[in-house]
C-alpha cells in the first residue's frame, strides 16, 4: 500500500506542476486519473487505512482538497472530478464492517473488547484528521465522517440480541452495567470532539445504556419478590450490588441512568431515596449485636419500602410498555370489553401522575377513548332514565372511569329534558293561565319529588337536591318556561290576566303552608319539602318576558290626531288605570324587591313609549279651535300631570327620557293657550303704526287727545279674555297644570303658586304681547333708522296718551309693571317738554 501512496503522490505533484505552468486540461487528466487511483486504494485497503503513518498520508489528500481548484481553469467541472461523498459514507461504512458489531457477542468481554475497539477508531480518525486539515475545515469532514459512523453503530448496538438471555444470572446483568459506563465515555468523547449535543446516534446511544440498567434492575427485585418471604435473597441481591459498584464504569453508567431519570420525573429520586432506606435497614438487620425483636421490625421496615419500591418501578415499567398499545387503543370498537383497559390504563397514569412524571404513553388517546366510550355509555341514559335500577351498570362505568361528575351532569341533563315533557301536555287542551299554571306546579313538584328519590341511589338526600335544583334553576334560566306563558296568555285582552297568576301564588304558597304546619323547612330555605315553592319562583321569573310584551300590547294608544278633549280625556284616563293595575298586582304577585323591579322593568317602557306618541300627536282641528278649546285642553295637561307623580311614586324614577316627554307635552298646552289668548287681542290691533297714526292740520295746538279706538277695544278685549280664563281656573286639573308650568317658569317659588300667583302670571305673559304689539306701531312713527323723527306736537300727545292708557287698564287689572312701556312713556313725555 505505501507503494502505491508514493505513486499517488506523484501524481500530485504532477498535477501541481502542470497547472501552475498554465496547462490546466493536462492537470486535469492527471486529477482524474489520480481520483480514480486513490478510489481504489481506499476500497482495497480500508481496513489498514488508518494505521499509514501520517507524513506518508498526506501528499494523497490535495486530491480531495476543494483549494486545488484555484490551480485549475475549468472550475465548473471541478465538483464532478472532487467527489467526497464515497469518504463519508463508503469510508464510514467500511470502518463500521471493520471495527463494529458483525455477529452477536456472546460475553461481557467480547462485548467490551468490541467497544475498545470503536472507540480507538473514533480517536484515531478524529486525530489524523485534524492533523491533515486546518481547524475548520478538518472539524467539518471529521463530523461528516464520525457522524454517519457513530449512527450505524448504535443502530446496530439497538438492534443486537440476546442469545444468553434464558440462562443469564443476576451478576450478569449488573456485570453488563459497565458496558453502559464503557459506552458513556466514548458518547462523552464523540461529543466533545464533534460538539454535537443532540442526534439520532446520541438516543440510540442513551436508549442502550438506559436498558442495560434496568434489565439488571429488574432481574434485581425479581430476585426477590418471586421467592418472598425468603428475607436472605433481598441481602444477597445487596451484596451483588455492593459489588457492581466497585466497578468505575458501572458506577458512570448508573449515575446517569439517575440523572436522567430525575430530569423528567420525581422516580430516579424516590428509587435513590428508598435504596438508601433499604441499605440502612438491611445493615441493622445484619448487626450481630442487634436483639432479635429488633432485627424482625428493621426487616419489616425494610419489606414494606421494598414493596413501595417495587411499585414505582413496575409502575414505570408498566407504563412505559404501553407505548404500543395506545396506538391500537384509537382503533378500538367502542363496547363493555373496553373498560376494563380502560380502568387498568387509568391506574397506570394515576400512580405516575402521583409520581410526578411526563407520561411517555399517549395519554390523550387514551382520555380521548376514555370520552368516546363514556359518551356511548351516556346513549344508553334515555332509554334506562324511568326505569328503577336502569341507570346503575351506567353510574358503575362512569365511577370506575373517576368521571361521577359526568354522570350527574348526565342526570341533570335528561331531568332537563322530562321537564319539556311537562310542559307539552297542558298546552294539548285549551285552559286558562291558573289551570295550566297550577297544573304544572303540582306535576313538576311530584317529579321532582319522584327523581329525588332515583339520585339517591347514588348520593346523599341534600346533594341529589342540589343537583336537581341547579337543573330547574337552568331550566327556568334558558327560557323554556317561557313557552307555556306564550301559549297560554295569547286569549287574555284584560287584567284576569294579572289575576289568574296570583292565583297560581296562592295555591302553591297554600300547600307550602300546608307542608310548612307539618313541620316543613324554613320559610326562606329551599328544599324538597317547600318545592312548590320553589317552582312557583321558577314560573314567576319565566312569566316576566312574555308578561311584560303582553301588558304592553294592553295599552290603548294616544290618538294620532286630536280629535276632542273628551276623547283625549278617556284615553288618559285608561292610561291611569293600566299603570294602577299593573304596579298594585305586580307587587301582589312577586315578592317586594323582584315585585317592584319587575314592575319598573314594565312600566318604564310602556310609560316612555306612551308619551313619545303624545309628543307625535298632530292636531286636525287647529284651522277650527276657538280660544274656550285652547283654555279646556290644559286640564288634559293637568290629568297627564297626576298620572306622572303617581308614576314617579311607584317606580321612584326622578328623571327619564319619559318624564321629559311628559312635561314638554303638557307645557305646551299651557302654551297653546296663553298664544292663542294674546293672539284674540293683538290679532285685532294694527300691524303697521302708520295706519293709525297721522299727521293732522286740522286738529287744535292746544286740544287734549284721546286714545285710539284700537287700544280701547285691546284693553277691552284683555278684561274679557280674563273672564275666559277665570272660568278655566275652576277646573282643577287646569290649575294643576298651570301652577306646574308657572313653577316651572319660576325657579324661584319655594311652594306651590295659588291662584293668584298662577293668574298674575298669566295675565303678564298675555299683556307683554299686547305692549310688543303696541309699542311697535308707535315705534313704527316715531323712530327711523334708530333716530326720533320729527314729528308734530299733537301726534306726539297721541303716543303717550295711548301709552298711558295701556299701562292704566294694566294697572288696574293688577298686572306686574312693563319696564319697557314705562320707558317709552317717560321719553314721550321728555319730548313734549323739549317742543314747548
């Protein structure tokens, strides 16, 4: 072979020459030639490859070295002519034949002097490498050579099997540790040279190591229990591995094998722990001074932590041999057979859980069977419900399974669905609320009653009725009691409505009084004794929905259009009763806190929707209405006025949207009529001063003027309008109204206008229109553009004596004084006095 590397190396530096004198194409024949020569030596020669001395190996490897290619023209041909892969892959290969495991050992000594091997390989190639090649690139190709190396081999070390295993002895196992510590130095070397952390090699590696230790863990406490109660093997199996651990490589072997263990679960820890326990036991039992008594309770001790220990570790190998099964457990048909897999499966998981480890079974297929097959087992519920006993293989299964929970939210379920029975029969036959209220109670509390009895089979008295309950109580929450109001109450168009269920009240609340006298529970307890009760609430909570739609489709409605008072009147009237009824039975019916929330829920909307139609009301007699209509309309604003502070009493609502449509509805009203009673008097007075108001030549300098006949009528006119509004007065809703609106007005009034406060306030807010009215047409003359014109001295006497008229007539009828008419006199009278 080194005949062969000396002819190589000269083709090498053959090859070197003629590319560095510009001859590339003969270079490349000559690389050719030399990849193929050096291909062939490797084959032939690879098992004494490694032992070439390294001065005489190197000259060989420019022909694989990728820097060659900076002495070679044609570098796109360059990878086809440097072709690595048949160094890593064919070499690898070929030294694994060579070193690696070909036929099965059959010793401990054969096995170990196999590992030598590898690992002297391992070293070797890792060193000449490096050697060979600079640092990064030779750390590059030695991970590509080792790699593929150390993955085959720890394949092959997985895949080997145990002839000896029929006649092999507990010494042989814990002899066969050290392999595991031979193995775990060579991992500990591969992976410091390749600075690999994670890889298929590596598991495989760890895989093999871990077996070896609990193959001789097994065989350890199998020693023992199959021939317990002979104490003397439990010391003998501890001598043994005082023994083994003498060894350096067993005791590198099982130190990892703990660590490992203790980086998933609590086990590696409670194994260290209990062993611990065990050794100090089993040397006091083997004292020679130790009193006998003492040495049976020590070896006691000593049996029981055994028997702990034997049970974490078949836990774990149990479990751990349910890798294969929980595949096939997906493809399971779903039956009884499956429980009791089930149940062993759920044991497995429950000790581990306990343990604190991460399961390495799929423990969600099996939660997911564990769901199919309690789901199957749940189909079976509404056939078997009624029948007496039917439901107890279900409740085994689902105990068995640790799912009770289930199985009651089960029973919960289909009581759910008998109480819909329920409440289809009644609706067969036409009948009033109270009938089919009153049937129902009576039917739903013997259901409940019978039920009690069936859960008790499989719990106490107080949980089978909180369960119940929390199902009504669900029941009664979803709206399905709903629908027996909806049907029932379509035929009412009056108050039985209302009174029909409190008849349902009192009848139930007669039998739980009934009950409650012969010793019954509290008044304010639920429980199985007072269950009338408690469905009474149940049917009172469901009513309130359809209930309240039903009041309010009751309501008569504003008219659209204003048709009469009377008519108006009515309808207030029946607006006022509705609310009275409404509010008095609901808080008859339910109970003081739910009773009066219930009934504002009910008239809050009723009352809003009710006075929006007020505000939207059109008015198609306003072209005919005389001033008398105007004045009789504000008693309808005072009727509105005591249906609002009943309301406000009742629902104890200070402000609200519906409030604030009340009040602008009824002070308007009050408006109406105070425009159209200014209107019967400023409508007759001149529009434009200039009409009544002129200059005259032939009246006398020094004659005294009198009032125009239009502010005579005005004043005559405002006297009878004040007859007109006297007679209102009379009406006491008219005065309601008008003292609201005047208080209103008059933020100020700490108590209620009277009526001479209420028409003093009127009469001023008639008359200003009268003094707008007249003053504008003497301002008309007077003023232009803002500046007094000049005027004679008799039209001038005209304006005052008209004002002072007007403020005269005013006077006496007691009206407040008019800032600006005084002032209008008092510059008048000015004037005059300039012009003498």
């Amino acid at each position: 072979m080194n005949a062969k590397l000396v002819e190589l190396q000269l083709f090498t530096t053959r090859c070197q020459e003629l590319a560095a004198n510009g001859r590339p194409a003969e270079a490349l024949d000559f690389q050719i030639h030399g990849q193929q020569e050096l291909n062939l030596v490797i084959q032939q020669h690879m098992v004494g490859f490694c032992g070439v001395p390294c001065p005489m190996f190197l000259p060989v490897f420019p022909l694989l070295d990728p820097h060659l290619a900076g002495h070679i023209a044609d570098i796109s041909a360059w990878p086809e002519v440097v072709n690595t892969k048949f160094f890593t892959l064919g070499f690898g290969r070929e030294l694994v034949n060579a070193h690696g495991i070909q036929d099965p050992p059959k010793s401990v000594a054969e096995m170990m002097s196999n590992l030598e091997n590898f690992s002297h390989l391992l070293r070797e190639v890792s060193h000449q490498i490096l050697e060979i090649y600079s640092e990064n690139d030779g750390r590059e190709f030695m991970i590509s050579i080792l790699e593929p190396i150390f993955t085959d081999y720890t394949k092959r070390l997985c895949r080997m099997e145990d002839s000896t295993a029929q006649k092999v002895k507990l010494e042989d196992y814990l002899e066969r540790i050290s392999l595991a510590g031979q193995l775990s130095q060579i991992v500990d070397e591969y992976k410091e040279q390749t600075e690999i952390k994670n890889g298929q090699e590596l598991k495989n590696a760890k895989k093999w190591m871990n077996e070896r230790v609990k193959d001789a863990i097994r065989a350890s406490h199998r020693f023992v229990t199959d021939k317990m109660p002979n104490h003397g093997n439990f010391l003998h199996v501890l001598r043994f591995m005082e023994e083994a651990l003498a060894n350096e490589n067993t005791k590198i072997a099982l130190a990892m094998h703990v660590s490992d263990v203790n980086k998933e679960t609590r086990i590696g820890h409670e194994i260290s722990l209990l062993s611990s326990c065990l050794q100090e036991n089993m040397s006091k039992c083997t004292m020679p001074y130790a009193p006998h008594e003492e040495q049976l309770v020590q070896l006691d001790s000593a049996k029981r932590n055994l028997k702990q220990l034997t049970r974490l570790l078949d836990a774990r190998q149990i479990f751990d041999s349910e890798d294969g099964q929980s595949e096939k457990l997906k493809d399971r048909a779903i039956d009884d057979s499956l429980l009791p897999t089930l149940v062993a499966i759920g044991e497995n998981l429950k000790i581990i859980k306990e343990l604190g480890a991460k399961p390495k079974f799929d423990a969600e297929s099996y939660h997911r069977t564990k769901d199919r097959y309690l789901a199957w087992k749940g189909t079976e519920f509404a056939v078997k419900f009624d029948s007496p006993g039917g439901l107890d293989d279900i409740f085994d299964a689902f105990t068995t399974l640790n799912s009770v929970n289930d199985f009651f939210r089960l029973y919960q379920h289909h009581f759910d669905q008998s109480l819909h029975d329920l409440i289809a029969k009644p609706s067969e036959e036409k009948k009033s609320l109270k009938e089919i209220g009153s049937y129902f109670v009576m039917k739903a509390a013997e259901h409940f009653r019978t039920h009690i009895g069936s859960l008790c089979k499989y719990c106490d008295e107080t949980e089978a009725f909180t369960r119940l309950l929390e199902a009504w109580k669900n029941f009664v929450k979803n709206g399905e009691l709903e629908k027996l109001f909806e049907i029932s109450i379509k035929s009412y168009s009056n108050y039985d409505l209302l009174s029909d269920l409190k008849q349902i009240v009192v009848k139930a609340y007669e039998e739980f009084e009934t009950n409650e006298a012969g010793g019954g529970a509290e008044n304010d307890e639920e429980s199985i004794e007072n269950i009338e009760r408690v469905i009474v609430e149940g049917l009172l909570e469901s009513a309130k929905k359809p209930l309240a739609e039903k009041l309010k489709s009751m309501v008569e409605p504003p008219p659209l259009n204003f048709k009469s008072v009377a008519e108006m009147m009515s309808n207030l009237e029946n607006f006022s009763h509705l609310l009275r009824e409404v509010s008095h039975q609901i808080l008859e019916i339910y109970s003081e806190n739910d009773g009066r929330e219930f009934m504002i829920s009910i008239l809050e909307p009723i009352f809003t929707d009710y006075t929006k139609r007020l505000c939207r009301m059109e008015d198609s007699t306003a072209q005919k209405v005389k001033l008398e209509d105007y004045l009789e309309r504000i008693s309808l604003a005072g009727q509105l006025s005591q249906i609002v502070d009943e309301y406000k009493e009742q629902t104890e609502i200070k402000n609200g949207q519906e409030l604030k449509n009340a009040k602008k509805w009824m002070n308007e009203r009050v408006k109406d009529a105070i425009r159209a009673s200014h209107r019967f008097v400023t409508d007759k007075m001149p529009n434009h001063g200039s009409e009544v108001y002129k200059e005259s030549v032939d009246m006398p300098k020094s004659a005294l003027p009198t009032p125009q006949d239009f502010v005579v009528t005005a004043t005559q006119n405002l006297l009878h309008l004040l007859r007109f509004w006297e007679e209102a007065l009379a009406n006491e809703n008219t005065k309601i109204a008008l003292a609201m609106h005047v208080s209103d007005v008059n933020k100020d009034l700490l108590e209620s206008p009277d009526d001479d406060i209420i028409f003093v306030a009127i009469l001023d807010k008639i008359a200003s229109h009268i003094v707008k009215k007249l003053l504008q047409s003497i301002n008309d003359v007077w003023l232009t553009d803002g500046k007094t014109a000049t005027l004679s001295k008799g039209l001038v006497k005209e304006f005052l004596c008209d004002a002072e008229h007007l403020r005269d007539a005013l006077l006496d009828l007691r009206s407040a004084t008019h800032p600006n008419l005084d002032s209008t006199i008092e510059k008048l009278r000015e004037q005059l006095k300039s012009m003498s």
